[in-house]
C-alpha cells in the first residue's frame, strides 16, 4: 500500500512538472502573459484548470471549472480538437460574448487542443496582448501547436506507465511565469522555532540562497551555513538576538557562498514555544539591480508598491507602508489581499484582472485602515497570519478614510500607487464594503465580476457540469464565499454587484438557444452551477397540463407520476405556476410540512419552485433541487425569480420557433425525393441529415430521374440554411428533374437551371452536379456548377477523386458555360456524391474532409460488391454514421451512391 501510494505521489509529481513547464514556454511562445492547462477531470463533461501561470488563482476562480459543452473557447478547442485564435477584445465578444463578459478587456488569446493523436487531454491556453488580426499570431499558434503535441505525448506515456487516465481534479497550480525583464527583486519566507531549532523555508527562499530542497536539514544552523564562513556567526546571532524579543532594526546583508547579495529580515511573532522565547519570522530578498531606484522611490510622498503577477508584495516604499498601517518588513513578501483592505471585494476583482490583462492603468479606491488601528499588526508574526483571503480589512478593525489606488501594468510587475483622498470624501466608520468604488479611467470597465458571481453563491464548490462537490462540513462552510472568505452581508454591495454577473450570462447564454432542448441545457450549465444546485426539473403548459420538458438529477422514475398533472392538483410545482408566486423550501421538512403526502425525492435539502411565465402568459413551471439545506436570502430570490422570467421567455419563444421547425421539416421532406428510379442494372441509395443549427431545414438535395434509357443522377446544395433555402431546393430540383426527363445534355441541364436561379432572383447561389450514366456501358457524362468532385471506387478496391471540368456556382453569371467531363463506371464500381457538410471539419482544409471520405469508401465500398439486395444501403449508412451520431452540425449534408450491379439482372 504503500509503494502504491509513494507512486501515485510521483506521477502527481511528474504531472504537475509537465503542465508547469508546458504553460511557461506556452507563455514565451505565444508572446503572453498568462497561460494555463485544462485538463480532463474525473466528472465527464468537465474540464479543469490544472495550472495557471502568471495570475493569482482567486482571480481566474471563475473559469476554474468548464464544461466541455459551453460556448467558451477552452471548450471549443476540447471538444471539436480545433486551435481558436482570438487576437483581441472585438473578436473574442463576437465569437464568444459570454466569455468576454467576464473578461471585457484589451486582450487577445490562444487555444490549442493537447493530444496524442488518439485521445484529447486538455486544453493549452495563453492571454496575451491584443493584435489587430490573427495573422500576427500565426508564429506563436504554431509554437503553441508543438507544445502541446509534446505534452499530449508526454501525457500519454504518463497514461501508459500505470494504466489509469490522466485528469485533474485538485485547485489548479499556480506558477510564476518566466521574467520578461530578468527582473531579480524576489523574496522568500522563512520561520524559525528556537525550542526544537526546526526552520522552515519557501521554495523561493531556498533558491535564493543556494539550498537544495532535498538536502536541506531544517535547522537555523543550515539557515546560517548558507552564507560564507565570516558571515554564518552574523546570521546565527541575528535569530538568537530576534528569539530572544531583540530583533534586529535593519537588513542585514550576506552573501551566499555563491558569492550573491542576498538582504535578510527578522522579527518575532511573540509565540512563545518556551518561556522568554519567541518564535521568529524572517524574510530573504534579493535586491538585484534595483537599489538606487529602490531609494528613490523611498523618497515619493505617495505610496509606490510593487506586486508580482501572482500578487506577492516585493516593494513597498515608507509611504505606502505608514498608508496601509503595516511596517515594510510586514508588506513585503505578503499578499496583496492581506495587506491592502478592502480588495475582496469584487469590483476590485474585476480591476485587478484589467490591471493583469490589458495594458491600461486602472484606477480606483479602497478603505485606509483607521487611526487607532494602524500599525497593529507591527508585533503579530507570521505565525500569527491568517493567510490569504482573510483580509486586512477584517484584521485591523473598522476602515478610515478612501485611499485612490492606480495600478500600472508591466511585463513582470504590477506598479501601484496610493493617494490619500479628502476626509469629506469618505464618511468616518463606513464599512469597507461601501468605500470600494471604481473611478473612470482608461480601461475601467464596469461590467460585474465573474467572481462576483461565486461570491454569492450558496454552496461553495459546484462543478459546471452542475454535479455538486462534496458537502461542507458545517453550515458554517456552506455558505462560504469561492474563496473561503465570508459571504458579504446582506444589503452589502458587493451582493447586488455579484448578482448582476448570472442575468447578465444567463441572457447572452439564451439568445444562443433556440429550441426548448437547447434553452433547458443551458438553464441546466448556467443557473445550476450558479447557484450550487444539482436536480432540475422543467415543466411546460399544454392545454393546462404540465408536461415534463427536461430533467436531470432526480431519481430514476420519480418524475413520472408527476407526468401530465392537471393544473386543480395541490403541489409545488402546479401552486407556483396558478398563483405566479416563487415557492422557497429551506429544508424538506418544510417542504412535507406544506405539502403532507406529497412524495419526496430526498430525506435532505432544499428545493426553489419557480414560475415561467412570459408576457402575463403561463408557460411552465422551473424546480431548483439542493442536496443539503440551504436558506434563501432575499436578493438570492429576487434574483431566482427574474431569471425565472428571462427563462420563460426563452422557453416561449423555443416553443413558436419548435413549431415552426416542424413545418419546415416537413416543407422540407415533401420536397426531397420519397423514392429513386430504378434501373436493373444499376443500385443506388441515398441519404439526407440535416444540420442540428436553427431549424434543422437546409437546400441540399439528391435524386435519381429516368433520363432517356439511362439515368440521371443529381446532387445540389443550396447557399444557407432555412425555409428560404429549402423552398429554393424545391424549385431547383423541380427544375433540374423536368430537365433530365426531356433527356437533355449535362451542360444544357446546368446552363437552363442557372438562368432559371438567376430569374428566380431569390438571393441565393447553389452548387449541383447533374450525372448522365449509362447502364449498359457503364459511360457517365458529368456536369459541375462549383460542387465537390465525385468519388469512384472501382471493384478492386482503389478508390479515387474524379478529375471532372467545372463551371461556377449557378445564380451568378447567365453566360455561365459548364463543360462536360466523362468517366467511366465499371460493374461493381460505386460513384458517390455528396455535399460539403459531409467533408468540412471546423479549423481544416476542406480537401482533408474529402480524403477522409475517400479511404472510408474504400474501405466499406467492399459491402457493395456481394450479390446482396440492400448492400449499397448499408456503405451509405456507414459513410454518415459519424455525422449521425455528432450532435453538432452546423450544416446539412446529402450523400448519393451508385453502383453497376456486378452481373446484369436477370429478367423474370
């Protein structure tokens, strides 16, 4: 068991040093700033983000968790194995407006699918300054693309060394990127416990001074051998003298026995281990080449500190020290969230990701810590620290006056400045929460934080997928905020500005759905999640009975009896919708009380009934289910029941369009073709799948027309998708069909179909290819107006991309000449169209498409060859079995097959 467990620990190990290392060079290749690793996690459908380079992790707390079906780029790129380039703020709001809602900055961004070949692990993603086209990104997207080629082959073997699948399902890993600007400035931590002489130090102390992690003993002895021989007796007194409460006042500089300059700092945290010692904490810094402008900037009469891009504070000057009530030697080293009060808000959030991602300054206020209060935390030691997230605010009691706080971005450093604003600006003893106001600047965009919306949230650790992570172990966690911090207090506002995130996502979410299923699904990722539900249950009226529309969650039958309730029936889900009223429960026992009898899918949580109703128009009924009890607070509800609304009229609007997409299809399976003519000698088989986007109708056609003795076989595909381009299929089938039965010449077929289009007039182009074969020789003359080549499989298996003439696409040019190319079909050889929905692939060549279509024909067009009466039927359903069975497809594909039977049929 334990060898078992000693190797699980080093491919944790070896997994975190490859993702670490993939997003640092991802960030030097693509020219970024920030970059990261989505991985697989053990919950399908859900990606998580297993490092994060170059930006504090509570800030991209939002976007830690992504569901493989959202329309977020991390997702695309997973799921359909495409790279996505945004190269600014413009085209990632087109693309994806949800994404950039949360993120309304100047940046651009890079995704690149990491695989191996025959499975996808994850995602690469770097944020980096924004370019006016993608061209300019085409050196990095390729850098990128060998990255993760490296690292999908690296994970591979990771898979393969002890059978089990690589995913993650921890807090991502946060790591400094590589310096832009070789900047030296760094910082470790260390503390010291005289009683058992045991000394801890960060990874960053110990590079700084030259210890191996693996060798190093633990010791304030080994801290102090660190140094050359005269200057080791300086540093083992320096800890006794700060053991004994006497630490010294100033840096003490050392050298390491490299022979680098290294500025230590030691203070007592007044634990006291034995009596009359103390513990000791101390910092290492590396002054670099920045000392001079260091003492500068000491001189400023505004507070000037520097913080890295992972929010550690590695300069602070006299001023901004006195300003945020903390000496210097407190400030760096530490936090950014434990320093500076008032930055958990989440307006700050927002600022603070605008300061990290875009290159404008930003601009705005928090609270100075009172009068009374400053300089408190001056004897508390490390020790003592509460860590990140606690909030300086908190520990130094009630706030005083407003301080402006600009930050300046840089490649390595964010540059902050403070500025006392007048006593009258800021009314004496207002909480924190009301003195974080933002201030009109370049680049200050107002939208509500992403992380606002967890920092209301109930339930704190809610996977996407809308499964719930495990339960808290208190009430108390429960209803703790992402980022273990305290929920805000009700009326606060940093709660409305949170709540104003989820309508906001919810209503762009929606504008993208367009039936019921859709609108359900993405109630289902977006509110569950929001909210730390894991059952949802939606109900809509039919002739004033309540039909169940989408569920997840719920027990298996459960639901069921509920199924067609009429609306006189006595229970939540029927209460909400006739009295229009949102119903709460907190717990179930509420719940049975209200409704005794009424059968219960748990013996624990809470449950949210919610009306749909639209324009004053009845539509539904929404059910949120919890898995463990929760209260509802009053803006939790208020903000239920508007998103209610904003569901119920998606849903009504899903319905009308649901209608009017049945008509359309059935428009559209009138005019395609309901049988083929036959011929002895010859087999076809033909199949139709409509695209999955909008209403499911499109313009590509197929059919087979008795022409003269022989055939005519012909394939179209009208521009767009639609009504309007199913009733101009119609027309041109219509046309081409009335044409091949007078037996007209290929080139008259397609010159008389495009004058016909272009007098028409509809707006509209579309591509045909019309085929004359004769049977009995096996001769086809070929006509193309811009359509994909035909494939012919002869009978021994070579399969190939006919070299046929083509003119332009018809509905263009009435002088429009198409010539006529022939080829020639031999007994068992088969010869399929088929449409560009069938060989396009987002992000690839369509030629790509078209090859791949050829080696499958080659390899099940063997079927067609045995004397077997529907063998041409089962290649054309193995040739679109994987367009059948993919749920996305943005266009519509038609596929004709036709084959010479191997041997004439016998007359009867």
């Amino acid at each position: 068991m334990t060898r078992r467990a000693e190797g699980a620990g080093r491919r944790a190990a070896r997994l975190s040093a490859l993702l670490a290392d993939a997003s640092t060079e991802a960030i030097s290749a693509a020219g970024g700033h920030t970059g990261g690793v989505y991985l697989r996690s053990g919950t399908p459908g859900l990606l998580r983000l297993a490092v994060l380079s170059g930006l504090p992790g509570p800030l991209f707390r939002p976007w830690w968790r992504m569901h493989v079906d959202r329309r977020f780029p991390v997702a695309d790129a997973f799921r359909l194995g495409v790279q996505v380039v945004l190269p600014n703020a413009t085209e990632t709001m087109r693309r994806y407006p949800q994404f950039a809602a949360g993120l309304p900055f100047q940046f651009g961004s890079l995704y690149v699918p990491v695989s191996d070949g025959s499975a996808t692990y994850g995602v690469l993603a770097v944020l980096r300054p924004s370019v006016a086209d993608a061209t300019e990104l085409l050196t990095g997207r390729d850098r990128m693309a060998g990255l993760a080629d490296d690292l999908g082959a690296a994970l591979s073997e990771l898979a393969d060394g002890d059978g089990s699948a690589v995913t993650w399902d921890g807090e991502p890993l946060c790591v400094r990127p590589p310096a832009v600007r070789g900047f030296e400035g760094r910082i470790g931590r260390f503390a010291w416990d005289p009683a058992t002489d045991t000394l801890s130090a960060d990874e960053c102390c110990r590079v700084l001074l030259g210890l191996p992690a693996a060798e190093f003993p633990g010791t304030g002895r080994a801290l102090a051998e660190a140094m050359t021989d005269g200057e080791a007796h300086q540093v083992l007194t320096a800890l006794r003298a700060a053991a004994a409460g006497r630490p010294g006042a100033l840096p003490l500089p050392v050298r390491t026995r490299g022979g680098a300059l290294r500025l230590m700092e030691f203070w007592t945290s007044y634990v006291t281990p034995t009596p009359g010692t103390y513990r000791v904490s101390g910092i290492v810094r590396d002054p670099g080449p920045g000392p001079v402008g260091d003492a500068a900037a000491d001189l400023l009469p505004d507070g000037v500190f520097c913080v890295d891009r992972l929010g550690m504070i590695v300069y602070a000057n006299p001023r901004a020290a006195q300003l945020l009530g903390l000496p210097r030697r407190r400030l760096e080293g530490r936090s950014l969230w434990e320093c500076v009060p008032g930055l958990d808000h989440p307006t700050c959030d927002d600022h603070l990701r605008a300061a990290l991602l875009s290159p404008d300054p930003v601009h705005f206020h928090v609270a100075e810590p009172s009068g009374e209060e400053t300089g408190a935390g001056a004897g508390t030691g490390a020790g003592a620290e509460t860590g990140p997230g606690a909030g300086a605010a908190s520990a130094r009691g009630k706030p005083g006056r407003l301080l402006a706080l600009s930050v300046h971005s840089g490649p390595d450093l964010l540059t902050c400045v403070l500025r006392p604003i007048g006593a009258a600006d800021a009314p004496a003893g207002a909480p924190a929460e009301a003195l974080v106001q933002p201030e009109a600047g370049p680049g200050i965009a107002c939208a509500a934080s992403p992380a606002a919306e967890a920092a209301a949230d109930g339930p704190a650790d809610s996977d996407a997928s809308g499964e719930p992570a495990a339960a808290p172990a208190s009430a108390e966690t429960a209803t703790a905020t992402p980022d273990a911090t305290p929920a805000s207090p009700a009326g606060s506002v940093a709660e409305p500005a949170a709540h104003m995130y989820r309508p906001i996502v919810l209503a762009i979410a929606l504008t993208e759905a367009v039936t019921a299923r859709q609108v359900s699904a993405v109630v289902m990722q977006e509110l569950l999640p929001a909210f730390g539900g894991n059952r949802l249950a939606i109900y809509l009226l039919q002739e004033r009975h309540l039909y169940l529309a989408w569920e997840t969650g719920f027990p298996k039958g459960f639901l069921a009896p509920f199924e067609g309730v009429g609306l006189d029936a006595r229970i939540p889900g029927v209460e909400t919708l006739t009295t229009g009223r949102p119903l709460f429960f907190d717990s179930m026992r509420q719940l049975a009380d209200a409704y005794p009898g009424l059968a219960l899918d748990a013996e624990v949580g809470s449950r949210a009934f919610l009306p749909l109703i639209a324009s004053g128009r009845p539509v539904g009924t929404c059910i949120l289910g919890f898995d463990r009890p929760r209260a509802f607070s009053g803006e939790e509800r208020t903000v239920l029941t508007s998103l209610a609304g904003l569901i119920a009229h998606a849903m009504e609007k899903a319905q009308r369009y649901d209608s009017e997409a049945a008509l359309a299809r059935g428009l559209q399976q009138a005019l395609l073709p309901r049988r083929l003519a036959v011929h002895p000698e010859v087999e076809t088989a033909g199949r139709y799948l409509p695209g999955t986007q909008g209403m499911e109708v499109g313009g590509d056609w197929y059919d087979v027309v008795t022409a003269g003795d022989g055939l005519a076989l012909v394939i179209g595909d009208v521009q767009g998708h639609g009504v309007q381009a199913a009733a101009t299929m119609g027309q041109l089938r219509s046309a081409v069909k009335a044409f091949a039965l007078g037996d007209r010449p290929p080139d008259e077929v397609m010159s008389s179909t495009n004058r016909l289009l272009i007098d028409l007039d509809p707006g509209q182009f579309a591509s045909c290819c019309y085929i004359r074969l004769d049977p009995s020789t096996g001769l086809a003359r070929v006509a193309r107006a811009g359509h994909p080549l035909p494939l012919l499989r002869h009978p021994e298996g070579r399969t190939e991309v006919c070299d046929i003439p083509g003119g332009v696409v018809l509905g263009v040019d009435t002088q429009a000449q198409y010539p006529v190319g022939e080829l020639r079909l031999e007994r068992g050889a088969v010869l399929a169209l088929y449409t560009d929905g069938l060989v396009e692939r987002p992000g690839l060549d369509i030629d790509v498409g078209v090859s791949a279509l050829r080696v499958a024909l080659s390899r099940v067009g063997a079927a067609a060859a045995r004397p077997a009466g529907n063998s041409l039927t089962s290649v054309a359903d193995r040739l679109t079995a994987n367009a059948r069975h993919t749920a996305d497809r943005p266009d519509d594909i038609a596929l004709l097959l036709a084959m010479r039977r191997p041997s004439p049929a016998r007359p009867l």
